[in-house]
C-alpha cells in the first residue's frame, strides 16, 4: 500500500472522517503531521498545498486535497487506483 500523509490537529471532525475512509480502503499506516501542536508544520503544509485548512492528504508525493477532495476522489473510484499504483 501507498505512504499516506495527513496534515490534521487533535480537534478535527475532518480528519478522523478522512482517516476512517482511508483504512476502510485498507490504508494501515497513516503518517499524521499535527500542525495544532507545531507552528512549523503549519507553515510548511500551507508553502507545500496552498491551503490552511485540515485535513491536507498526500498519497506518496500527489496532493490529494482535503477531506471534500478525498470522498470525491474516492465516488469517482480514483482514491483505490491512486493507492495501488503508488504502492
């Protein structure tokens, strides 16, 4: 399976919904970055996506997007391809 790595906080009804999507499609190991805790890391996920919000999820290098992103990649069946070809 692909590296998955999802800028989040503690507090983020987002990404515990976007972590449950990922390990129903059979992600084991996530690698959370918490931005709440680390000002850098949040300095440096808004220079590398352009975004402030959280969840932010790469799938090795490929920027995903958010939470919003992850489900549409996912309706449109792009989120298990994603997954298999990076692995």
């Amino acid at each position: 399976m692909a590296k998955v790595t999802m800028y989040s906080q503690q507090v983020c009804p987002f990404c515990d919904r976007a972590e449950r999507l990922l390990r129903s499609r059979g992600v084991d190991v996530i690698e959370k970055i918490m931005v709440d805790t680390d000002r850098e890391q949040r300095a440096l996920m808004v220079q590398r996506t352009g975004r402030r919000t959280v969840p932010q999820i790469y799938v090795e290098d490929t920027h995903v997007g958010g939470f919003d992103d992850l489900v549409a990649l996912d309706r449109e069946g792009g989120l298990l391809a994603l997954l298999d070809e990076k692995a």
